[in-house]
C-alpha cells in the first residue's frame, strides 16, 4: 500500500430526522444537516468516510462545498494524515483554519483516518495502538421537561445505561429542581445524571444556579455559561463543588489550551470535529492527561468510541445518534456501553437509499 494516495473527495448533503428534537436553552434542533464525505484512493474497497453535523440547515452547503473544493487540495496526496493535516493548515495560513473552514479541514482528516484503517484491514482504535474494549457512555437527552424527561430516562434504564445528561436552564431555577429531582426518581442513585446549560446563563445567574444545585449530586455541570469566557468559568468552578464539564466548542487544541490553562473547567469534552479530527483528537488528549483532566466526548459516536479508546483518562461516550438514519448499521450499545465492531475503520456505511431520500440538492 505505500502507494496508496488520494483520487478524490466526494461531498453529500442531507438533512436527516431526529427522534427527539434536540432541545436546549438557546434553540431547538430538529432535523440533523449532516455533510457525508467519501475520500477515494486508487482501491475501490479502500474508501475513507466521516461525516459532518453543521447544526443549522444554513450552513450545510457553504459546508459541503468547502469539502469539496478542499478536498481538491489533497487530490495525488500520499495518504498519510499527519501529511494531508499539515497541507491543509498551510494552505488555510491567511484565511485561518477556524468556523466552516476548520469543520471542512476535520471532516477529511476522519475520512483519511477511516481509509488508512481500512488499507490495513484493522479498526481505527487497533491501528491507533488500543483494543476493542467497550466504552463506557451516557445517553444524551435534550430539554424535555418532566414528562418526555422521564419516559426516556426510564428507557434508558431499561437499555442498560447507568449515566444520563439533560439540557436544563428553565426560565427559573425551580424549575430546573423539578425536572432534575423527576428524573432521580426514576434513575436513583446508583446513576450518575449529567445536566448541561448549553451557554445560556450569565455568570451571576449561573452562580446562583450551581449554588442552588449543591445539594442534587449532580456528576457534571456542562457550560453554565459563555464557553469563551474561560475566566467566568474558573470562578464558578471556585464556587461550586459540582465538577465543571466544557469542550464541545474549542474549535482548536490552542483553544482548549488556553482554557485548561485558565483552570475553567474539572472535566474536558472535546468535539472531534471541532477539534479538528482525528489528528487534533491525539493532541488534545496528550494536553488533558498533562493537565490530568478526564476526557469525554461530544456527539460523533461512531469516531468517538474509537479514540476514547486510545484517550489516556477516558471518562464518557456520548450517545447521540444523528447519524442512525443514513447508516446501514448503527453503533451497538449494550450494558451502557458502545461495542467497538471490528469492522475496518470506523465502520461508517451508508445506507444509500436514505442518503437520496434525505438529500438537499446543492
């Protein structure tokens, strides 16, 4: 294989239904805008996938059309990540590697990854030195109030999960104790609850929050407020003896840097598209275990399990599946735990009917 180059970079839109709408704070998810990538080599089973979710149907084909026209640039390219990462950030030095650009540049760093992989017959965490072990996860929910919140917590229970997250930041903090205290009653205290913010408080008001909070045994609060302000979030982490959970918006290690840095949080949970694949992924967790921080993951199951796998104090999987209904197979969870197959790569199949049954033309 030492051959074995870029041919092509093929990019499709789809815009995919949810189950249940992801609800937060600040704004409603309802439908997944995903942009699949197909990186091609001379071998026509050797094809690397990954996809990305750009969160709003806006920017899916601003999206899609970069990773097309980038994918261009590493067209005869060796397939070599580490290679294809640094050509990419040289060819973005003016522009900068950040917003569209920075997702386009992560999406075809997963899908070189994928094929690399797959050309050695070998599932992405074995080819990145770790083993098939389960992974231990929580089942993501959004801001469901009290009833939805409590059919699917117990639905998680019966599936095995022994941690969940909720999306809170009600219009007063009664209301968030009411939902929180519904779902222990359901889940008890043999599992851990999570319960995210999404950004939507000030610092004063987030203060208030986690003080009235203390007594709810909660595992983490996620983002109680702007994830940029890294000093709001070291204050409240000094007041508040609930760990502190942020990540999901570094779109650089640089940025993840300066956060541990500033001591703004307990817990780190990378985006691995945001973070900037698979490549940045490594880094990322050499820079948490150097500031002993355990790591998590945010969304993207399928790539998530893998370098979990490989993450020296791997915490929790999130389980969101956005993907499900464009796959063939979907990751299996079992016991609350993803099922690393093995599968080559990442396993990532498409279920080409739903992909022309999903399609945005552009």
């Amino acid at each position: 294989m030492s051959d074995l180059h870029v041919t092509s970079v093929q990019a499709r839109a789809v815009l995919v239904p949810l189950e249940h709408p992801v609800r937060t704070s600040v704004g409603v998810v309802d439908k997944a805008p995903l942009v699949l990538i197909d990186l091609h080599t001379p071998d026509k089973n050797i094809v690397g996938r990954s996809y990305l979710f750009t969160y709003t149907p806006l920017a899916l084909l601003p999206t899609c059309l970069l990773v097309r026209q980038l994918g261009q640039v590493l067209e005869r390219q060796p397939l070599a990540p580490a290679d294809l990462d640094r050509l990419l950030s040289s060819r973005l030095r003016l522009l900068g590697r950040t917003g569209l650009a920075g997702m386009a540049c992560a999406g075809l760093d997963m899908a070189a990854w994928d094929a690399l992989a797959v050309s050695h017959g070998q599932p992405l965490a074995r080819l990145l030195g770790g083993s098939l072990a389960p992974v231990q996860a929580y089942d993501s929910h959004a801001m469901d109030g009290i009833d939805l919140g409590v059919r699917r917590a117990a639905v998680s229970m019966e599936q095995g999960f022994r941690a969940i997250k909720t999306k809170i930041g009600y219009p007063s903090i009664d209301e968030d104790l009411r939902v929180l205290r519904a779902l222990r009653k359901v889940v008890g205290y043999g599992v851990a609850i999570m319960a995210d913010y999404n950004q939507g408080l000030n610092t004063a008001e987030a203060g208030q929050r986690l003080h009235a909070l203390r007594d709810e045994r909660l595992a983490w609060i996620e983002e109680p407020t702007l994830q940029e302000d890294y000093a709001g979030h070291a204050r409240l982490r000094a007041q508040s003896h609930i760990p502190v959970q942020m990540g999901e918006n570094w779109c650089s290690v640089d940025e993840m840097h300066k956060a541990l840095l500033a001591g703004a949080c307990d817990l780190a949970m990378p985006d691995i598209m945001k973070i900037g694949g698979v490549t940045a992924w490594q880094r990322a967790s050499a820079l948490a275990q150097a500031h002993g921080i355990p790591v998590s993951s945010h969304i993207f199951q399928e790539f998530s399990a893998h370098m979990l796998a490989v993450t020296p104090g791997a915490h929790y999987l999130e389980r969101m599946d956005l993907a499900a209904p464009i796959l063939r197979e979907a990751l299996v969870f079992r016991d609350g735990c993803a099922q690393i197959g093995d599968a080559p790569g990442v396993g990532l199949a498409w279920d080409e009917d739903a992909v022309e049954r999903y399609a945005v033309a552009g």
